[in-house]
C-alpha cells in the first residue's frame, strides 16, 4: 500500500483517522488552556509544564496494571469511552475556582484512562490495515496529529487570547465528546484481539515478556526517551515565551508534519534501517542554540528544523512490529505509547525544576545536550543496524 487513495479507501481508516484526529486537537487546546490558567495562578514554570504533559506521568501506572485491557477491550466502546471521560475530566478542570490538587488530581485519572487509548488505537489501526499498509496509516496519523496541533495550538492560543482559558477548557471537552461520537458511530462493533481477563498480573507478564527481548529493549528506549527529552524542552515554551507559546508550538506541529510526510510516504524502505538515529540527532542538535538566548523568530525556525526528527519514531516502531508476535501487538503498541508518554511527563517535570532555579533557556539546553547523549549511546549499545528483524515466533510460523 503506497497511496493515500488507497489508505483511504480501506474500510474503517476514515473513522479512525478522523476520531483520533480529533481527539489530539481536544487535547491541545485544552492543554494550552489549562497551562495557561496554572501559570497564571502559580506563576510556576514546573506547574505550567506539569499542567500541559501531566497526563503522561500517569502513564507508568497504567502501563504497569491497565495495559492487558488494550487487547481484551472491544475496540469502538473503548474509543469511545476514553474520549468521554477526557470531555468529563476537561469539563470539570474549568469549573472556577476549583483547587490546583484538584486539577492535578483530575489530570492522574485522565492519564491512567489513556494508557489503554493509544494500544486500543494503533492496535485497531493494524487490524484495519495489512502490515505493509501500517507504516503509510501510521505516518498519516501523525501527520494529522502535527495538522490538528497546528491547528489546535493556533485556535488555542487564540481563544485564550479572545476568550478564556476556561473557556478554551470547555470548547476542548466539547470536542473530545465529538470524539467519542465519531468513535461510537464511525467505527463497527470487533470484538477483542486477545481472549480472557485484563488484570494487574496479566499486564505485567507480557510486558515482562515483551522487555525480555534485547533487540526489543533497545527500540522502546530509543522510542521513549531521546523524544521525551525534547518534549520536555517544548513543556517550556509558555514559560520561555508566554505571548508566543502558541507560534512555538504550532511550528513543532508544522515540523513533525513536515518530517512524517517524508519518511511515511516517500522514503524508500531499503534506506529505513539506518535513518532512525541521525534523525533523532536532528530533533536535539536546534535546541542547543538556545544557550544563545535567541529571539523569537530565531526560536521558531529552530523548533521547527527540531521537529523533523519526530518521525525517527514511525522508524522504530516499524522495528518494534518486526519484534512482536502478532497477537501482542496492541499491548506492545500499547507499551511504546505509555512508555513515550511517561518519559515526555517526567521530562517536562524535570525540564520545568531545573527551568525553576534556572531559566527556560538553560533547562532546554541541559535537555537537549541529554538527548543527544542518549541517542549517541543508543548507537553505539546497538551495534550496526539491518533493519527490521523478524521475532523467533514469526520464524517458527514461516518454517513451519
């Protein structure tokens, strides 16, 4: 599958697209809104940062006891639920006065109802799509995510601008409700991938099961934290840049798009294999020049040169699937997605500690020099790459 025509076409890719196209736009603008409140309130770099990616920390606690349900779960209601109980949870968070506990409180729930979103999601996505299909769905996902950011993080700053952030709270619940709608009536009824109970001790073994695995290990670190770090310089831009955050943020969105366009479209899968680190070289190497202090418009072009990068990970997962046997594929996408999220939550959280004591500027540089140093390490722990590697459980299949 090489065309977007095609792609299209497939049965149930547009519904999907569409539900989580949406979703992402939800948590953006709502994300900048309740960012702003926090900061306005506490004037906290840490807590306007942990406000906009708190939702992430939570993620290891769903990975380590929720993950089995990625599986277990009917794919439509769970979409659905998800989406309603982020429209709730964002609702609730503009209700005025309300304590900042409380908003934190709300944003752990939300993030431990989402460690299971991005394994049902991408789960369904390879149901819906052939293996060779998944790379071309996968990239023009996150191309719509980059789109919906841009667009999300535009509309939003506008709306604190001209409305409120709790206003801009409200219009992200209504479209997270829109979510849930486009999930319940959009997509068919499946049933689940995987047979028997979701549970603590079930999540745990196969993820012990899926970390047993060297070459695996390797691809979830480099998917989890060289990104995670630069998420945790972009946690930063309301800090850095209050009356520009938006502008940053939406050139971040502009670059992943730019760079996922690229590799999930045009990139010949012959020059995949060795692509993936230099990429996430690029994602780092612009954000030292903030050492410099630059201005505004020097900032914009870094962070969007930066953002290119983001798609070494459609790389890695590609890696990832060759790794797992089939019927874990949801939980393992499930993993890479709480891990990711956890790793860009405990980053912000360190970005905005040492932004504290420091400045914006330093904790993007100390960051990024981290992310640089990881991928390096990354490199060289690997050893020279071949690409994609198939599991022993795919071999046996093949032989047999």
């Amino acid at each position: 599958m090489r065309s977007y025509q095609e792609l299209f076409r497939t049965p149930e890719f547009t519904p999907l697209f569409l539900t989580a196209s949406v979703q992402v736009a939800a948590q953006t603008v709502a994300g900048l809104g309740l960012a702003t409140l926090v900061f306005r309130s506490t004037g906290s770099p840490f807590l306007s940062a942990l406000a906009l990616f708190g939702p992430a920390l939570a993620q290891v606690l769903g990975a380590a006891t929720l993950l089995s349900a990625a599986d277990r779960l009917p794919p439509r209601a769970a979409l659905a639920g998800i989406a309603l109980v982020f429209g709730l949870g964002t609702a609730a968070q503009a209700v005025p006065g309300l304590p900042t506990g409380a908003v934190f409180a709300l944003l752990l729930v939300q993030g431990l109802v989402g460690s299971v979103g991005g394994g049902v999601r991408y789960g369904l996505l390879g149901e819906i799509l052939s293996r060779e299909g998944y790379l071309l769905g996968r990239s023009t996902m996150n191309m719509a995510v980059g789109l919906c950011q841009i667009a999300g993080f535009a509309t939003g700053g506008l709306l604190v601008a001209t409305l409120s952030p709790r206003g801009t709270l409200l219009i992200g619940a209504a479209l997270h409700v829109v979510a849930a709608l486009l999930a319940r009536l959009g997509l068919s009824r499946r049933a689940p991938r995987a047979a028997g109970r979701a549970s603590a001790g079930e999540t745990w073994r196969t993820n012990a099961l899926l970390w047993s695995s060297r070459p695996r290990r390797l691809v979830y670190l480099a998917l989890w934290v060289p990104n995670g770090l630069i998420v945790g310089c972009e946690s930063l831009f309301v800090a850095y840049a209050p009356a520009g955050a938006g502008l940053l943020f939406a050139c971040a969105a502009l670059g992943m798009l730019a760079g996922d366009t690229v590799v999930g479209r045009f990139l010949p899968k012959k020059r995949r294999a060795r692509l993936g680190p230099p990429l996430q070289m690029l994602l780092a190497a612009p954000y030292l020049l903030f050492a410099l202090d630059p201005g505004l418009p020097l900032a914009l072009v870094a962070v969007t040169v930066s953002a290119v990068g983001y798609s070494a990970s459609l790389l890695f997962q590609e890696r990832l699937l060759a790794l797992v046997p089939d019927g874990l594929s949801g939980h393992a996408l499930g993993l890479h997605s709480s891990g990711m999220l956890t790793f860009q939550g405990l980053s912000a959280a360190l970005a905005g500690a040492i932004a504290q004591v420091t400045s914006p500027e330093v904790a993007m540089v100390v960051l990024a020099a981290a992310s640089l140093a990881v991928s390096g390490v990354l490199v060289l722990t690997e050893g020279p790459s071949s690409g994609p590697r198939p599991s022993p459980h795919r071999a046996r299949r093949r032989t047999a």
